[in-house]
C-alpha cells in the first residue's frame, strides 16, 4: 500500500497567509499543516507516499525531505502543473507509483493518534475502497456523503440545502483496480476534476463504497482563515503539562499548559495564562500578558504591555509595546508599530464575517480579529477593525483606521473606510 497527499493548490481563501507561503505549510501550533498526515501514514506503516505539489512546490518539498528521516518516509515527489482538481492530482500521482492506496488531502488538520486508532484497524484488515466522514452541523462547505443503508453510493460537493450529515473528511482508501477510475472522471459543473465523483462513478460500476466516521473534534479542513484558529485550539487542549525549556525571569506568572520551547527568554512580570506555546528563540515581555490559546512562534517579539488572545502570531513578527492582538493571525516578519490595535469585536455583537474571493462569509465567530499577511509594518496608533485582512507587503502609516480590507503591496497613508 502507498499514500498519496494532495498538497498543491494556491489556497486563494486562506490569502494573505498564502501569499508568502503555501497552505500545506501554514502552522497548528509548531507543525505545518502537512506534517500529521504525513504522520498518520508513517503510524499506519507507509513508507512510500507520492506528494502532489504545485503552488510553491519547492518550499514544500524542502521542507518534506528535512522530516523524512524523522518519520520514516519515503517521499516520491510529483508536479501536478496545472491545478485542474483532486482527481488530477491523483491521476498525476499514480501515473508515478500504482499500488491499493490511502489518498489523504494536505490541508487538514487531524489529532493523528485519534484518527489513527480508527484506520488501524481498517488497515491492517485489509478493507479498502472506504471513505472517512465526520458527522458535522452544517455541511454547506463539504462533501456531502449520500448513504445508503451502509454503503456510500455518492458524496453531493457543497450541498446548497445545508444541514446537518456526514461530511467527507477527505481521508480515502482505495483499492489498485478503483483507483484507476480516476482516468474516467469528467469536468465537474465547478470545472474541476473532482475526486469525489469516483464514488458515483465506482458505485454505477457496482463498486461498493463503505464509509467509517471519525470525531469532529479531530478533524478541521483548513479552509478559510479562522479554521486555522480552530484547528490551533483543538491541539492546545491536548497540552496537559508545562514544558520550560527557555528562560523564564522570577517574576513571571504562569498559569496551567504552558510550553516555552529552546533558548526563548519570558521577561519580567509577564503574565501567561496557557493553554500557549512560545516558539524557539522568541522573547516576550517585560509586562506582556499572553491570554489562552496563544501561538507565538521562533523568533518572534512580543514586548512591553503588549496583549495577546487566542492568537497565532507566525514567526519573526515584532509587536514591541503597547498593542493588543486578539483573535487573529499575523504572519512571519510583520511589524506592528507602538499602539497598533486589532479589534476583535463588532460593538452590535454580531458574527463576524470576511471578504472571501470576493464574497462575504460568515465566520460564524463572535470574535475575530484580523488576519495580516507576511511582511506588513503598521506605523503607531493604528486602528484594525474585525474581519480585517491585510495583504502582504503592505504599509499603514500612523494613525491610520483600517475599515477594510488591504491589497497586497499598498501603501495606506490616509484612514482606510
């Protein structure tokens, strides 16, 4: 049995994050997106996995070989070139490596020793031609499976009726002889050739499809920006311990999980509530105060009376004094001036939503912040409202209220309405 990983695609709804990076790269906590999957398989005794790149493939190829070892993989590398869809990418993979396979998407968060336990058995019994599902509250954004009596005999992709039911959690086990479907499947009505029509097709050529059902507490798709948010909690809470590996000053307050990786120094009177990890060689405080569910990762500054909640704050990002940042993602080598402010919360309390490839999308959050792509620099005082996205490159000069989203490489030097 090999793997296949689907790990290419720009991730246009994730922007600005995927701008300076690729999805399958973006952090939970101190792993990229795509280490558990990889994970998973190497539990499950695959070596040989075909990763299907494009969107800065070398990035992901680099970054794959340097875990190689560690994991005990053994990566065949395939350019997908044109992203035409999941059942391209597939059909790419096994024109290099062919054998009964587990297909998993890369850009999912997975509590690996959870899903684990479910496939194991699957595995090891030899059952094949079988789709994950997670049961969810509102399957709009997925695959929907259509089921009947124990069989899957189609998965409906977005369904526009909503609801509640068993979604595709992107996690399939094919045998050799169905997978080779893939070459049959047509342009979907999305124009995409879409993986998920394999199992009408499969099911017409009297192909049973059986489906397993994993926790949706294991399990987030890393679609739009605040499921990063998400996904980062789910795997802070399985921090139960105090980790201090750096420098912590006496005069610093912690409180429960906290971790503190190699050589980060925590400056006095500093207050951390965890559960929060604080990556290598980053430094926080003196005064700071890092609320629950926070992510600071190498390298990165957190200083002076600077408040950080529920956050992911990528690496070599400065936030020196005085600002807060709240339910947010910031990405690598920002700088926010003295006083800059992410406002978290809408004053009528309503969900937040966010500009998303051009539409409004509720995020379904009370609370949340901003999501600022890699490089920006905000001068002093300035203002960000919820929902915000910044793109990339840009600079806001002081001052400035941000009331709506900012292009990659701009230049704000008047109030952003």
């Amino acid at each position: 049995m090999i793997g296949i990983v689907l790990a290419g695609g720009r991730g246009h709804r994730l922007e600005p994050l995927t701008e300076t990076r690729p999805k399958v790269l973006l952090p939970i906590v101190n792993k990229p997106v795509i280490y558990r999957p990889l994970k998973l398989l190497s539990m499950l005794g695959i070596k040989n996995i075909a990763i299907v790149v494009s969107y800065m493939g070398e990035r992901v190829i680099e970054y794959v070989k340097s875990i190689s070892s560690e994991l005990g993989i053994e990566p065949i590398f395939v350019y997908q070139g044109q992203e035409l869809g999941t059942a391209h990418a597939v059909r790419v993979a096994i024109d290099r490596v062919f054998d009964d396979a587990i297909v998993i998407y890369g850009d999912l968060y997975i509590d690996v020793e959870n899903v684990y336990s479910v496939l194991r058995n699957i595995v090891d019994g030899g059952h094949r031609n079988i789709v994950t599902s997670v049961y969810l509250d509102d399957v709009s954004r997925y695959g929907k499976l259509l089921i009947d009596g124990n069989r899957v005999i189609g998965i409906e992709e977005k369904p526009l009726s909503g609801g509640s039911g068993l979604a595709n959690a992107g996690i399939y086990l094919f045998a050799s002889k169905t997978l080779e479907l893939v070459n049959e499947i047509g342009l979907s009505p999305r124009g995409e050739y879409e993986l998920t029509d394999i199992i009408g097709l499969g099911y017409r050529r009297g192909i049973e499809f059986r489906y397993i059902t994993i926790d949706s507490r294991s399990w987030s798709d890393i679609g739009y920006p605040w499921d990063l948010l998400k996904a980062s909690k789910i795997e802070l809470e399985k921090i139960g311990y105090r980790d201090i590996r750096g420098s912590i000053d006496p005069m610093v307050t912690i409180k429960g999980p906290v971790i503190v990786d190699d050589n980060a120094v925590v400056k006095g009177a500093t207050y951390i509530e965890g559960p929060v990890y604080i990556g290598k060689n980053a430094s926080i405080g003196p005064n700071s105060y890092l609320r629950p569910y926070t992510v600071i990762l190498d390298g990165s500054h957190i200083g002076f009376s600077v408040e950080v909640k529920e956050s992911i704050v990528m690496e070599n990002t400065h936030a020196a004094h005085l600002s807060y940042i709240g339910d947010s993602i910031v990405a690598e080598n920002v700088n926010l001036g003295a006083g800059t402010k992410i406002a978290n919360l809408r004053l009528d309390e309503k969900t937040i939503k966010m500009t998303i490839d051009g539409k409004r999308i509720d995020s379904g959050r009370r609370k949340l912040g901003a999501v600022i792509g890699g490089y920006v620099k905000t001068g002093i005082n300035v203002s960000i409202m919820p929902g915000i996205k910044i793109g990339s490159h840009s600079i806001i000069y002081p001052g400035i209220t941000v009331y709506r989203d900012v292009p990659p490489k701009t230049i704000v030097k008047t109030n952003w309405i």
